[in-house]
C-alpha cells in the first residue's frame, strides 16, 4: 500500500460522484492528501453515513485528519 500522495484526485471525485456524495472542496483536498487506497475507503464510509443522515463532508474530514496524524505519527 502506498503512503504517498493520492495524485489521482480525479478518481477520487468519479468515485464520490457513483457514490452520489457531493462532497465540497476543502473535503476533496483532504482526501487528495490521502493515499488512493485510503481516500477510495473513507468514500465508501461517508456514502454509508450519508444514508444514515450524517454528513459526508464531516465524516470525511474528522477521519482524514485522523490518518493523517496516524501517517505523520507512524509513516
């Protein structure tokens, strides 16, 4: 698994698009700060908070800012 860069935003942005998540900038740049592998997970956990009424956009950005702590912590 790469820990690097996803530089693939665009495969990020089709994904939450199949997902039907409409997701906000700030919440597009963080996933791309992800590696794909990661960012493709928490897309699939924000569809399914989404139908349980939760924002996509907060759930995203709590647990990317987690990662990214753990990365910086571990990478």
């Amino acid at each position: 698994m790469s820990s690097g860069m996803n530089f693939t935003g665009n495969q990020t942005r089709q994904k939450a698009a199949e997902l039907g998540l409409s997701l906000e900038d700030l919440t597009l740049k963080a996933l791309a700060r992800l590696p794909l592998r990661s960012s493709l997970k928490l897309l699939e956990s924000a569809a399914a908070a989404q139908m349980g009424g939760a924002d996509p956009n907060a759930v995203i950005i709590a647990e990317a800012c987690t990662l990214r702590h753990d990365y910086a912590k571990f990478g």
